[in-house]
C-alpha cells in the first residue's frame, strides 16, 4: 500500500509541476485534497510510546505555539500567535518568516494553527480571515480556502475522505467541510467539547485533545462520540520522563520542547491498543 501511496504522489506533483499558470492554482489545491482521500489509514490506535529516537532539533530563543516539521527537507516551522507569523528553520538559520498584521497573502489577522499537508505544503488558519492559506516550504504563498460558513476557526485537520474538519470555538463543534465545494456535510461534538488545543485525523477517527482539561475525546469520521481519555491518548510515561512540553504529534513523530531546545522524535511504539 505504501508503494502505490508513493507512486500515486509521483504522479500528482508531476501533474502539480505542470499547471504553472495562477488560474490553475485552485484546481491544484482540489487536486491535492482528493489525494488525500487515497491514503486511509485502517484504523485508529492507542499508542504506548517504548522509546523516543531523536532525529533532529532546533535551539531556540522564544516560545512558539505549535512546530511542524518537515521529514523530507528537515524544515522547521514555527507558528508564533503573539505577532502572527510562522519563522521557517533548517540547519538552525532563520530561511524565511511569513505572516505578520496584515491585507496582503502573505499576511494573518489572527493565526490560529497550522498542519503540513502530504504535498510538503505549509497549511495556515487564519481565524479573524476565516480562511486557510497556502504556501510551499519556502513560505511562498499559493492559494486559500474560504471558511466563512464557520463562526469561529480555530483549529483544522484534513480527513482521508475528503473533508477537512474545522473546530468552531463560538458554537464549540467540530464542522466537517466537503473538500470540492467547501459546504458544510455535518457537524457534532457541541455537548462534549470545550476547547481544542489539538485536532488529529486518522480517516477512521478524529481526536480532540483539550490541554487545559488534559482529556482527549475521540469521535468516528461521521460525528459519533466514541470515548472520552483523561490525559492524552497519545502519550505516557515515556514522554513524562522527559520533562518536555508537547507541541504537536502526528503518527510517527512527537515534537517536544525541551528547556529552549525544539527536538523531533521518531517514536519506537511498544504495543499498539485497537478500540
């Protein structure tokens, strides 16, 4: 499955690199989110992390609110809401910084969270804006997204079936939005959510993690509530040990600041726990 993934990569960003002209960026960008529904993930897990091996780090002199990071390129991207940018490291030097107050593409009026797609595209929500920006890994705008159906954005993830799932803070739901027409399909978690700090998809599932509360609630990709965990689902006394903050998980990588250090880790998992 992983190979036919790769193949089916190759062949979309040769079509991407291809259609230069602006008038087809949105087509890219509707291309890229029906990739994303080819990738399903079987099914979702609890994860007992074993051991934590490094894979690279980042010195810092100022917190960031959340870090993504880029495998293939070794980028760094740091989301900083206080001025409303996202600082783009490699090698520990400063390549780029995008956002700020502004009008202009490149610019935020509230950021709120970012995700790095399968593409290696950097992926921005803008919560005042209402809308998610597009750039390359060079901080390089491309396109957006337009979310004025939802109140309040302030946390997304894109779901292998075609939806991305967007947390409305005003109504306290999660929205599901159709990747081709950017609707509303549905939408739940009113009576069962507070706030989302962390919004993950698996295809099967969505978890939302509320750090203030330290619980996790775990929805199927429909809206069905299925169990609620006191703490983070994805963590234990591993991580613990370490003594590191948690600034962003994905299946098999935790990003963790440690005193004025951003380290990345590939996780080693002992056992995996299907519910």
């Amino acid at each position: 499955m992983k190979t036919n993934i790769n193949v089916f990569y190759r062949i979309f960003t040769d079509l991407i690199s291809q259609s230069k002209q602006k008038k087809y960026q949105f087509l890219e960008l509707f291309l890229f989110l029906l990739f994303l529904s080819s990738c399903a993930v079987s099914r979702y897990e609890h994860i007992f992390i074993n051991d934590l091996i490094e894979i690279d780090s980042l010195n810092i002199t100022q917190n960031f609110d959340k870090v993504c990071y880029l495998p293939t390129n070794k980028f760094f991207f740091c989301m900083q809401k206080s001025d409303n940018s996202v600082s783009i490291y490699r090698n520990n030097l400063l390549k780029n910084k995008i956002g700020g107050s502004g009008f202009f593409d490149d610019n935020f009026r509230n950021l709120s969270d970012i995700i790095i797609g399968v593409d290696g595209h950097l992926y921005c929500l803008d919560s005042f804006s209402k809308n998610i920006k597009v750039f390359d890994k060079d901080g390089r705008y491309i396109n957006y997204i337009n979310l004025n159906s939802i109140s309040m954005p302030t946390k997304f993830t894109f779901s292998t079936f075609s939806i991305i799932f967007v947390f409305d803070a005003f109504s306290k739901e999660i929205i599901a939005l159709d990747c081709i027409d950017f609707a509303i399909k549905f939408r739940f978690g009113k009576f069962s959510l507070n706030t989302v700090d962390l919004l993950l998809s698996n295809g099967e599932y969505i978890s939302a993690y509320d750090k203030k509360a330290n619980e996790t609630t775990i929805f199927t990709n429909n809206g069905k509530l299925e169990k609620f965990y006191k703490g983070n689902i994805f963590l234990n006394t591993t991580w613990d040990q370490r003594n590191g903050e948690l600034i962003n998980f994905n299946d098999d990588m935790i990003i963790l600041k440690e005193n004025m250090a951003i380290k990345v880790y590939r996780v080693k998992y002992e056992t995996k726990v299907i519910f």
